[in-house]
C-alpha cells in the first residue's frame, strides 16, 4: 500500500476531504491533534476499526478513544450524559481531554475491546476537526506509532513507523501538548486512568475531588487489572535502555554524572535528556535540552520527540525526574513507562 502525504497547511488540493472520504470508506489516515498524531478510522464501523489494530499491531484487548468534532456527539455515542461530563466538557473540550462514560448501542465492540464504557474526546487541532467533520462519522483514534514505540508527534515520526501500512498522513506540523490525552472515567468516583495536559488540579476546580489510577505511576502487580487495559502494556520504549534519576536538581545531576561515566567507561554510548536549570552541570557530556524544570508542560511537549531522536543512536538514555504535580505527572507517567521503572535515587 503507498501511504500518500497531504499538507494541512498548504490546502491546495483539499487533503482533508480527500481523507474524510478515505475515512468513510473504511480507510486508515493519520492526522495531528494538539496531543499527538492519530490513526484514524470510522469509529462506527468494526471492520475498519480492525484495521487499526492490525497496522499498529496493538493487542485486541485495549480500547479505542473516539473523536468528536462537537459536544452534542456524545449523546449518541453514551447511554446518557453525566451532569459532571457536561461541566467539564464546557471547561475543557475542545482540548486534551477524555472522559469515559457507558456506551450507546451504536459503539462496536472493535471500539471498546468488549468494555461496556466508552472513551470519547474533542480535539482542539484545526485539521483534526475539519477531518471529522469531512468523515461525517466519529473517528476511532489511537496514537500512530507501531505498538510499544513513543507516540508520534510529527508527520514524520507517523511515516516512520507507518509508511506503507496506512492509506494516507495529514501533516501539520509538530503537536504542541506532545503527550497523550488525560484519560478521565466518570463510571463511579471520577479517576484519572492516563495524566496529560488537562491535570487534575484543573479538573478538580470543576467537579471537585478527583482520584488517580494507582498505576499511573508504578507498575501493575502480578494479578492486579488495569482500570485502563493501555496501562499494562509495554510503552513509549525507544531501542535504548532509559533510566530515570529523581531527587533534587542537585542530586540528579549528580546522579547522572556519576552513572554517564560508568557507562562510557563501559565503552557504551551515553546521552542525557537536560534541563535549562542542570544543563551547566553536564559540561562535556553528551546532552540534549529538552525544556524547563519548573515548566513540566515543556518537558511534556520535546519527550516523545527526544526518545525517538536517541532511539537506536544512544546505548542509554538518562532523564531527569520532576515533582508529580501538575503536567509533571503526565510527564512522570510516561517518562516511568518508556524507563521500564529503572529509577536511581540515593
Ligand atoms: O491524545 C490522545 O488521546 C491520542 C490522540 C490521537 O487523540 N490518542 C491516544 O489513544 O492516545 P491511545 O489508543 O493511544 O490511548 C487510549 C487510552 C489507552 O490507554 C486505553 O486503554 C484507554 O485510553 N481507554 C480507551 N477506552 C477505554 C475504556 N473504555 N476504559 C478504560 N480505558 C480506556
Ligand atoms: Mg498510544
């Protein structure tokens, strides 16, 4: 199959409704959200929703998110709606976030991997809602990496992993939250099963207390279910082992100093994922500026990108832990998750 390119920003020859047609027909297109790239299909038809599992070669039993291009869709796609989903689709939709509630007859099954809730959110990406409104369908979306590699945030990180395996790629530029979707049931007491850029500070100014998925940030213990089937996969893992190193600025840094040395001495290649405020301490090493400390939402926008960029060129991957506050626990969430949970402290 060729994997055709269009360009959302130069619309010369209208990619977007070449694509929604695509989608409708039960077709695989990715396109960018503000999160990350997606990989679309029609959301109420199995067949093409197979399809997506298949590509990405993801296992049967993790769901899908649905997107919708308005509020109102989500009534034919739940049971009903929530009081709590109405507020905080008012505050926060369109943008980076996911609210699971019980699904509607109409939701097939490939959708949901046999679950009765749904996943449902509205993307703040321009092209992203121009493209489902061109499919005149919700659209079934997960990240557009293989399984198991860090979401894409480019058009050309989706063609890395995807070249030749989908119908077609909408580029528009790199995404700016740069991880995933706050995943947020409402079955039961309101919990957050995936952090992302709408955090639970801001959620909880509107609906009150909001709990957080043990599993966020530690691993599933044996036997244990995943409240979100996602989280106990393998994830965001580029082809170098990443270790993780928490404490103060200070600590860290010296931490990763000591550990870069070992490893170069090792004769094995060594880079560090800095920060503006430790980058003076890793004078002479090998080391790549990804944000600001005190500005996780940085962090959260380069990690994806910075993983895939080392992925394959560095031996070890060293990254610097932030407080879980704010984006800092999306950050923590996905940073852990690609780590495989090494962490060194002291
Ligand atoms: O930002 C995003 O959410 C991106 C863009 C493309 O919109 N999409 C995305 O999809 O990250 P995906 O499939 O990579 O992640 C969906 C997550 C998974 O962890 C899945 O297990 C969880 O949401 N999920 C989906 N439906 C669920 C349900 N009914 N119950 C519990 N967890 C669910
Ligand atoms: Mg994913």
């Amino acid at each position: 199959m060729k994997t055709e390119v269009y360009n959302a920003i130069s619309q010369k020859e209208n990619g977007t409704n070449i694509c929604g047609r695509i989608i409708r027909g039960g077709g695989l297109v990715a396109f960018p959200t503000e999160t990350v790239y997606g990989l679309g299909a029609n959301g109420l038809d199995g067949a093409a929703v197979e399809r997506i599992f298949e590509a990405k070669g993801r296992p049967s039993d993790n769901p899908l998110i649905l997107h919708v291009a308005k509020k109102s869709d989500v009534k034919d796609l739940w049971r009903h709606v929530p009081d709590e989903a109405r507020r905080l689709m008012d505050a926060f939709w369109p943008g980076p976030l996911t609210l699971i509630f019980v699904k509607s007859d109409i939701v097939p099954d490939e959708v949901t991997a046999g679950l009765s809730t749904v996943a449902v959110r509205m993307p703040e990406h321009k092209t992203a809602l121009a493209l489902i409104r061109a499919a005149g369908v919700p659209i079934a979306a997960p990240s557009a990496n293989l399984s198991g590699r860090p979401s894409p945030t480019t058009a050309e990180h989706v063609l890395e992993d995807m070249d030749g395996r989908i119908d077609a790629v909408i580029d528009g530029g790199p995404c700016r939250v740069g991880v995933e979707s706050t995943v947020l049931t409402l079955v039961g007491r309101p919990t957050i099963l995936r952090p992302g850029g709408i955090t639970r500070e801001m959620l909880e100014q509107v609906i009150g207390t909001v709990d957080v998925s043990p599993a966020v940030l530690r691993p599933l213990a044996e036997g244990e279910t995943a409240a979100s089937p996602g989280m106990k996969h393998r994830h965001y893992a580029p082809d170098a082992e990443v270790v993780v190193a928490v404490g103060s600025p200070r600590k860290i840094a010296s931490i990763i100093c000591r550990e870069y040395d070992i490893t170069e001495a090792m004769g094995k290649r060594a880079v560090i994922l800095g920060t503006e405020q430790t980058a003076s301490c890793y004078h002479g090493m090998e080391c790549d500026i990804i944000g600001d400390r005190s500005d996780p939402a940085s962090l959260c926008s380069e990690l994806f990108a910075a993983l895939r960029r080392w992925s394959g060129r560095a031996d070890v991957i060293f990254a610097e832990g932030v407080p879980e506050s704010d984006q800092g626990l999306a950050y923590m969430n996905r940073l852990l998750r690609a780590a495989g949970f090494k962490v060194l402290n002291e």
